[in-house]
C-alpha cells in the first residue's frame, strides 16, 4: 500500500511566498554591479536550502510485507517492520517545538519535541494526517499521508 503525503495550505502559501522572496533577492544580489561574493553566497544559501527539501520532503508513505518506506525526491528510507514497537494515530499538537528542520517549507521535517511525546523525527505534509511510529530502541516517528488511519491499520496488522 502506498498513500501520497498532502501538503497543507500553510505548507502552499510558506513554500510559495519563501521561494519568491528567495528568488527576488537572488535577482536584487545579481543585478547590482561588482556584486559577484554576495551573489555567490546568496546563490549557495539557496542551493542549501533547496538541497535540504530534495533530501527530506515527504512525497508518499507505503509499507509491504518487510518495512515502513518514506519516500523522499533523492532517497527512500526504510523501517523494518521488525524495528516497530507501535502504531498509532498521533497529530502534532501546538505546543511542539522544532528542534532542527522545517516548519512549512515544502512540509514538516526535522527533529521536534513535545512534552508527551518527547522528541521524534517528523516527516508530514498536514497535521490531521499524522501517525506516531514508535521504534523497539525508543526513536519515534512522526508520519503523515492521505488515509493515516488506513496506513496505521496495515501496519498494525502486518508487523
């Protein structure tokens, strides 16, 4: 089963209004003569961070019968079924905090913290569609895709 992680409005209209503010600083930097350090910084900053989304923006969530997968643009990473403790539905709430990572920028990815959930690694596109994997060795997960409920079930049931 494999199900596409929706990115929220907030995730649009962030990615949206951050990319062309990039983009018109860039062109700013470059137009201005003998500029070339500022440009080639600035140009660096944006490859890093585009970079960063290619590397960890959740596309989908699917499972079979050996793990979790969380396909990513550049890489998928793989969750042995064997590893998984738990499966539950689990949204963010408003107090978490982010540790390191993304806050909207082609989704939410990262380290973050809750005070009940301690801290876990999230990869999620819309906070009503998340689930919470808990690992045998205590990291966790924070998951999101189209039909979490249904993903949690095939989950639950195959591991």
């Amino acid at each position: 089963m494999k199900k596409r992680v929706e990115l929220s409005s907030f995730c649009w209209i962030i990615t949206s209004l951050t990319f062309a503010f990039i983009c018109g600083i860039f062109v700013c930097t470059v137009t201005i003569p003998n500029n070339n350090p500022a440009a080639c910084i600035w140009g660096a900053a944006v490859a890093v961070l585009v970079l960063t989304a290619l590397c960890y923006m959740p596309l989908s969530i699917s499972v079979d019968n050996k793990g979790l997968n969380i396909h990513r643009p550049l890489k998928t990473k793989r969750i042995p079924l064997s590893e998984i403790a738990d499966v539950r539905l689990c949204p963010p709430t408003v107090g978490e905090r982010r540790i390191c990572g993304s806050g909207g920028w082609f989704g939410w990815y990262g380290w973050f913290k809750e005070a009940d959930l301690g801290k876990y690694f999230a990869y999620y596109g819309k906070a009503s569609d998340c689930f919470l994997v808990t690992l045998k060795d205590g990291r966790k997960y924070m998951l999101g895709c189209k039909d979490a409920p249904e993903m949690v079930d095939t989950i639950n049931r195959l591991k």
